[in-house]
C-alpha cells in the first residue's frame, strides 16, 4: 500500500464509504451500508454492466440475505429452482443427490443479479459511476483513505473516504496497490461454458446433470427462459471449440438427442483457486473475487462475494454511527478467511473429482459416489453446508460460549452459528432471553439491564427454549444472524464482556 500522498489538487471529500468495483458483491455492499443510513460512493471502471451470464447459482444463505434487502422474492420470480444433482459414469446412471427444499438453490444469470441489486440501489439513493476507475489510493492512518480516480473522459479526480473497500474483482487494483499476496493454483484444464436453447427431449429444469468419462466431465445447468448451461473440461492445450465442437463433446460425453439450437453465449476459461493473503488493512478492506477466487463448482463464488459484503457492511454501519467500537472490524479478515479457506477446499474435492483418470482412480471415485448416493449422506449432511446453513464463525474468547456448555445438551445452536430465523429477526443487535413458562427469572431484570445500558439493541423474550439448550439463558445475535455469545442465567458476567466488546455504552451517544 501507497505511504506516499497522491499528485493533484487537495482531494474532496466524500462519502464514508467509497466502493471501488460494482459487481454482485460491491452492489450488496453499497445497499447494506444505505440502508444503514451510511452515505456511499460507488465506482466502476467498465462503461456498462458486463452482459456475459458468468456465475448463475444463489444458495439459501445468500437468498435470506437478498430477502432482508427487499429482492429475495424478485430473485425468487426470475430464476429457476435447482433440487438436486444427478451424476452419470460412461454414460450409465451412478448417484443421485436431492436436495430438501430448505437447501435448494437458484440459478440466475449474474447480470439478472445485478440487475436487481442496481434497481434496489437506485431505491435506496445510491447509483453506479461507470467509467470510473480507481487507479491508486494512501492510507493516512486514522485520518481515512485518499484515492486517485481516472474518468472515461480522461478527468483525473483524488478524492478522500474514512473507508475503502475493494470489490474490483480477480485483477483487484486495490489489491495490487495494498501489496498483499494472491497466492493459489491454476488447474491445468481449461473450460468450455456454451448457454444455449436446446432441442431433443431428457433435460429437466430442476437438476444438474454431471457426466463423467474419462476424456472429461461435462456438465449441464439448467437456467432461466429454457437455456442450459453446457459446461466442460478441455484437456491441457486442446483447441477452444465452437459452437459445433461443443455440440460433439455433448454427443460425446452427454444425454444422447440434446441438439445445440440457439447459442446464447459461449466462453473459454481457466479456472484459478487464490486467496489474497490479507483482507484489511487499515481503513481498506478486499472482498468478493479481489479477496479470493476459485473453481466453479458447487456454485459458491457470488455466494461468498455476497456474504463478504454483508459481514463487513454492518460491521462498518455499527462503527460509523457508533453503535459498536472500531476493533469490531477486526473480525472481518478472519472469519471471512476462514469461510473461504472451507470453499475452496471443498470445490476444489468437487473439481478433482471431475479430472479423475485412470482405471483404478474412476472405480474408487464411482464406488464413493454410489456410497454416499446409498447412505443418503449428501442431502443430510453436506446440503446444508452447500445451502450456507452451516456456516459458522469460529469463537475467539471463551466469553462467548457458557461457563457449562454441558448444560445445554447436544446439538444447540453455538456461538459462531447462524440462529434460525423467525421472532428474533431484525437488522441490529438483539438479546434473546429465554425463561421457562409460568417461573419468575430475575436474572432476566438483570440482562435487561445490561442491554439497555448498551447502544443499538433489542431485547426479546420468549418462553420457549432456544434450539436443543435446556436451560433458561440468552442469546447474543448479531444483526446478520450469527450468534455472538450463548449462556445461560449464572453467566451473565460473561454477557457483560460480550455487550461490551460488541457495543458502545448508551451514554456515549
């Protein structure tokens, strides 16, 4: 990162936030952050949105969060829902894996996505500078971020933001400028990505279809208005083929009488699995494909880019407006680097599995596959953690669980864990109490107490117990969903180290 200040007239000042990269995840970053109530200022270098369908699926992790923002229904409305993978071995059925419905996915095209992030943007009051393109910044320690900006009609602009956020994709100005590593792997296939309406009859709108053979997987992905993704692994240094080529590697390796009709987009790429390796430094902070990149399988990509953008966004939201202290952004980098480091590490399993070769290889990975079509043990297990269900944020300090975890019993909702959805929901902090009917719990007096003193959070009380603990207690929530702290009624001291690493007193309003 720049020490240096930047040439030109003294900067303007600007928003709080400025936003360098109007994807998926800078979109949903600068709408969290407006209706918040924290000014932004977004910027793009590409004169217009980029047309190409590029990522497609939206997990149910993604899907609440776009619900919160007020496009779940639209994002609902204009995609097609996925129930299940079906996967082929030399053209002959081996797995099944269904998907329950809690754990469906969407498939949008990325421009639909953006479409409907930019309508609630404009909703909100904010907007897309195209055509602007952030070509360096310096940090001035507290005093915020100064940035230089080139327009399309070669205009040179420094401006100045207490923060930055780099959502400018794989090629990141702001990470190159931050100086921080991106280090990962480049798989050596490239692939082949045809959209296009078909013809012939077997492909249902709601599964993707994986046939694997030993000259390559390839993989067809239902999408909206009747086109199909057909998607396949080239081996290292075969030609790029067209539209015709396509059509005999899906002969080939694919559904027997599924005619090519009317292409709509095709691309060849490589496909990298990088990690930038820092997140923040200072007031600048990466996300999205800036922060990290990899393989297409699974369908995590865009899902991650957003969840950064709504981890970090109300983080900056709290500390803006002083609900929350500064070192709460210091949990961004690692619980986002630690979510990451589980995405790619299990796309990068789904990948591998589509390069097996060899006898020997292709009979194991077929005998696991028929395993876990058997046991059931996909849909019951690893479709929650691709549905994002299961994502959790590791506990750094020993106040945030029980001084008893044995007294909750097996299988509560942890700190770290997303809590379910439903009477406790909201976008600022809250404290859920949780009594036993018909009894009088002064502790409850207490913890009540205790929030009121704190700024920016709800209490709620409820009878019933919280999910699996059998114990009255409470349940620190932070506004996106993930529990900050558990305890039960004798660890309220506990709670008052966690009100106070999570908020700002009422008096210092």
């Amino acid at each position: 990162m720049t020490g240096l200040p930047l040439p030109g007239p003294e900067p303007t000042p600007g928003p709080a936030v400025l936003i360098a990269g109007a994807g998926p995840t800078g979109l949903l970053a600068a709408c969290e952050l407006l209706r918040r109530g924290v000014p932004v200022r977004l910027v793009d270098q590409a004169p217009e949105p980029a047309p190409a369908p590029r990522a497609l699926s939206l997990w149910p992790r993604a899907l609440a969060i776009l619900d919160d923002l007020g496009i779940g229904d639209d994002v609902r409305a204009a995609s097609v829902r996925i129930d299940g993978y079906r996967y082929f071995t030399g053209g002959r059925p081996l797995a099944t894996f269904a998907f329950p419905a809690w754990c469906a996915a969407r498939n949008l095209p990325q421009y639909e996505t953006e479409r409907l992030l930019t309508r609630r943007l404009h909703e909100l009051g904010g907007t897309v500078e195209r055509g602007a393109r952030l070509v360096d910044f310096t940090a001035e320690g507290d005093g915020g971020v100064t940035v230089a900006l080139r327009h399309a009609d070669g205009r040179r602009e420094r401006a100045r933001a207490p923060y930055l956020l780099g959502a400018d994709g794989a090629s990141s100005t702001v990470r190159k400028r931050l100086g921080t590593g991106f280090a990962g792997s480049t798989y050596p296939m490239a692939f082949a990505a045809l959209d296009t309406h078909i013809g012939g009859d077997g492909l249902l709108p709601g599964e993707i279809l994986y046939y694997q053979a030993p000259a390559g997987t390839l993989v067809i992905v239902p999408m909206p208005g009747g086109v199909f993704r057909i998607l396949t692994a080239l081996p290292d240094g075969a030609p790029a083929p067209g539209v015709a080529g396509m059509q005999r590697l899906l002969d080939a390796r694919g559904p027997r009488g599924v005619r090519i009709t009317d292409p709509v987009h095709h691309a060849v790429f490589r496909v990298h699995a990088r990690r930038a390796a820092v997140l923040r430094r200072g007031r600048v902070f990466l996300l999205g494909d800036a922060a990290h990149v990899h393989s297409p399988a699974g369908g995590q990509g865009m899902n991650n880019g957003l969840q950064d953008a709504h981890n970090l966004a109300w983080k900056l939201a709290a500390v803006l407006h002083g609900d929350s202290p500064a070192s709460l952004l210091a949990s961004y980098e690692p619980e986002r680097t630690e979510a990451t480091r589980r995405i790619v590490r299990d796309t990068d399993v789904q990948t591998r599995a589509w390069m097996v070769d060899g006898r020997l290889r292709v009979a194991a990975r077929d005998t696991a596959f028929r395993l876990l079509d058997r046991t059931g043990a996909v849909t019951r297990f690893y479709a929650p953690v691709m549905a994002g269900h299961r994502l959790a944020y590791r506990p750094r300090r020993r106040t945030q669980g029980p001084s008893w975890p044995v007294l909750c019993g097996g299988g509560g909702v942890r700190a770290g864990e997303l809590f379910p959805r439903g009477p406790a929901g909201g976008t600022g902090w809250r404290l859920l109490l949780t009594v036993r009917p018909g009894a009088e719990e002064a502790w409850t007096d207490q913890a009540t107490a205790m929030a009121k003193g704190r700024r920016g959070i709800r209490v709620v009380l409820r009878t019933a117990a919280a999910p699996a603990c059998r114990r009255p207690g409470y349940y620190l929530i932070r506004p996106d969903g993930h529990v900050a702290a558990h305890g039960h009624a004798h660890d309220l001291p506990r709670l008052r180290e966690e009100l106070t690493h999570a908020t700002a007193r009422a008096a210092d309003a």
